[in-house]
C-alpha cells in the first residue's frame, strides 16, 4: 500500500512562524520590499496627519500596489483578497489586510507623487550599475479607458437629438394642455416624459459646452502651429527659397460634426486602435533605454496622432537630466516625423534618428550593403537626418526601436496584463501610467539584477 503524507492542519507551530520563510531568495516581493525601503518616501508620510487609528505605512501600500501591478492585479478589492489567499501579498503586508478604501485611496490621494517615484527608481538603477540613460527609443500605444465609446456623443449627433427632443417636449406640452380631449396611451405621465427629457436636454447643453472649451483649447494650439508654418513659408520666400508644399489650411474655430465627449470619461477620446477599429482611449508614450529596456520617460496624451509628442517627452527627459544624465540619441518611428522635431532634438544636443517613411519589407538587397553619397554642405538638418537614417550605422540604430521599445509595450499589456486604465481623467490616468511603468522598471531591475 502506498505511503501518503498525512495533511495535518490542526496541530498548532510550537514557534512563531518567520515570513522571512515564506518566500524563496530572489523572489520579485522580495526585491520590491528592497527597492521601496531606500527610496525617499518622507512627502508622503507628512501628509499623515497622525490623527485617529493608526495608519498602514506607505511603503507597505506602495509595495502591494507595485507587486499588484506587476502581475496583472488592478483592482483595489482583488488586491485586499489577495493579501489572504497570496503568500506573496501576505509578506508586502506584513501579515496586515488593507481594506479596498484604503489601498483606492492611497492609489488615488498620490498620484502626483507617483513621477517623483519613478525618477527614485531609476536612480537607483543608475547606483546598481543597471542604467546609463544615453540613447532611447520613443513610441506610444493606445490604452483603453474606463469608458465605453458607446457612451461618446458627438456634436453633431447631440445637435439632432436636441432638435428631436425639443419637438418632443412641445408636443406633450400640446398633449398637457388638451389632456381632456386628446388620446393619450395608458400609463403615461406627461409630467415624468416631459422632466425626463428636459433632464436629458441639460445634459446635452453641458456636453455642448465642455465640448466648445477642448475645441477652442484646440483651435489655439492649431492656430500656434499655423502661423509657424506661414512664418517659415514667409522667410523661405523672402530668401528665394523654393516654397514648400500647398499652402496649409487656417484651423476654422467652429466644432465638427465629429467632435466627440464621454459621458463617462470626458477628458478620454475615441482612437483608432492596431487590428482596425476604434476604441475610447489614451495614447500613452514611453522613453525606453536601448540597452536595459527600461523606460526612462512617461507621457499621456488625448491626440491620437504621435507627431505632437516629441517636445513634451523632450522636455521631460530634458528635467530628469539634470539627475539621469543627458539623452544623446533619440530614436522613433515615422509617426514622430518633422521638421520641428527635428529642429527640437538637434537644439538640444540630441541627435534624431525619426523614420521619415515606412520601410519596404523586401528592400533591394545593394541598399543593405552600401552607402549613400556624400550629403551636400547647405543640406537641413532634415535632410542630415534623411541621409543618417540611410548609412549603414544609422540604419544599425534604427534597428533598435523594434528590439527595445514596442516588447515593453507588448509586456506590459500580455504578460502584466494593463490594457484599461482603472481611473478616469487625464491627470489621475497620467499617474496611473507612471504606476505602470514603475511597476515595469522594478520588474525589470530584479532580472537585470541576476
């Protein structure tokens, strides 16, 4: 007869059981644990005012939700009950159990401090001899709202429901005033259908409105952007130079038809996402560092289009400098591509490598091999970039942005699982996203560690 080990869950440990057991050396909690006790954690603990029953620590609620985010736990109630059935959770606690309120809040009360985090995080990258921040690779990607884009109304569609409703509205005025007289169905309250849709009318008026404020923030930056282009156009006339193009078209203040607000999310807007379709997101950016793929950088942005992106990720890579060192060699595909872009690195000491087209997938097999010809002495700096791009070593670093940024990308959405912000509003997801990518970075770090 077989020998089976006898499950014995009733004898109590004759010692205290130590949580320093219940994890093997190297394990992923541990090192957060390590990593979260040498960053300067003191503008969080003084905004305790000490009042009350006593607090969790923000080291052990940072710990649960980077560990949480690492391995694909978002929510605030799953990650209360994990800190009883996960034995990882049960070590980052302490043995404690947070409550969902209490973990929500934290997450949500410091997301402003979430950034001055993640720049701790890659200095202490920078002390473990796991990054030199030199050369990096730029992109962004879609990431779902938390919206439905079934609850999107576009101007155009509100301005004909306001038409039908307030025709709507008349009418059972009408109908109210003959109530003796008029065939009215059973079961109908005027008064109920008539408030219902002058509620309904209040809330299309205030969509209408907020949708106004992004189109004239709009407006402002597109008519920025435009009498840039003229003034440039002006100068290369002035000078005799050849004219560039069509003339560019004057942004016109007025809403689109299309112009969209979600109810639910209204700062998020409707994207086209890869594989076809549209989805309610935000485009998320990352820096990543070609040599350890962590990233250095983090954006947030409502616009779908990458070319707008560069200078506020310069300028963020431009302020961490100052701690991480400066960036030499950015590096991004054709969605980044102008010549301000350009003009931006090159004034900053940053040397652009941004695909101005797509690349054949069967290029003929001499351009692998050779050169092109020498670059005349009055070229632009985009034309110096084009002719960079096409030499054997610029193709060389080229190569890098699809080994180093668009796996982070894949990652974080496969493996850790974020593919839907859990908070609402640019602000609150522009934290969440630095959460992530923290997450991602100590993840990171405990490989490159080994």
């Amino acid at each position: 007869m077989a020998h089976f080990i006898d499950p014995d869950r009733k004898t109590s440990y004759l010692l205290p059981p130590s949580m320093e057991d219940w994890l093997p050396e190297g394990h992923l909690a541990r090192f957060i644990v390590e990593v979260i006790e040498q960053l300067d954690l003191s503008r969080l603990v003084k905004q305790y005012a000490g009042r009350g029953c006593k607090a969790y620590h923000p080291a052990t609620l940072l710990a649960i939700l980077v560990y949480g985010y690492a391995n694909g736990v978002f929510s605030s109630r799953k990650l209360e009950q994990a800190t009883y059935d996960s034995v990882a959770f049960r070590y980052l606690a302490a043995g404690g159990h947070p409550d969902h309120d209490t973990l929500a809040n934290f997450r949500r009360r410091f997301l402003g401090e979430l950034q001055n985090l993640f720049v701790q995080v890659l200095e202490l990258a920078q002390e473990m001899k796991l990054l030199r921040v030199g050369r990096v690779c730029l992109d962004g990607t879609k990431i779902h709202a938390n919206a439905s884009k079934h609850q999107a109304l576009s101007h155009g569609h509100i301005e004909q429901m306001e038409r039908q409703l307030k025709a709507e509205v008349r009418e059972l005025f009408a109908l109210a005033e003959q109530a003796d007289q008029a065939v009215i169905p059973d079961g109908v309250n005027l008064p109920e259908e008539i408030r219902r849709r002058e509620d309904r009318l209040v809330v299309m008026a205030a969509a209408k409105a907020k949708i106004a404020e992004w189109v004239q923030s709009r407006y402002e930056k597109e008519k920025i952007l435009y009498d840039e282009k003229m003034a440039r156009r002006a100068e290369r006339e002035a000078t005799g130079q050849k004219r560039l193009g069509k003339e560019p078209k004057a942004p016109d203040p007025a809403p689109k038809a299309q112009d969209q607000i979600n109810l639910t999310d209204e700062e998020s807007r409707i994207m086209p996402v890869s594989g076809g379709g549209f989805e309610q997101s935000y485009n998320t950016q990352a820096a990543v560092d070609d040599q350890t793929m962590l990233v250095v950088a983090t954006g947030v942005s409502q616009a779908p289009n990458d070319k707008e992106q560069v200078l506020p990720m310069l300028a963020t890579l431009q302020t961490q400098a100052a701690v991480l060192g400066p960036i030499e060699t950015l590096v991004a595909d054709t969605g980044y591509c102008s010549e301000k872009n350009v003009e931006a690195c090159e004034a900053l000491g940053i040397t652009p490598f941004i695909a101005v087209a797509r690349e054949d997938h069967h290029p003929d097999w001499r351009q692998r091999h050779t050169e092109p010809e020498e670059l005349a002495e009055d070229a632009t700096l985009m034309q110096a970039m084009i002719h960079r791009l096409k030499t054997q070593a610029g193709r060389s670093v080229y190569r890098l942005r699809k080994q180093t940024v668009e796996p982070v990308f894949g990652i974080i959405k496969s493996v850790m699982g974020f593919r839907q912000f859990s908070l609402r509003g640019l602000r609150q997801v522009q934290g969440e996203w630095s959460l992530v990518c923290l997450a991602w970075n100590i993840k990171r770090m405990a490989v490159l560690r080994l």
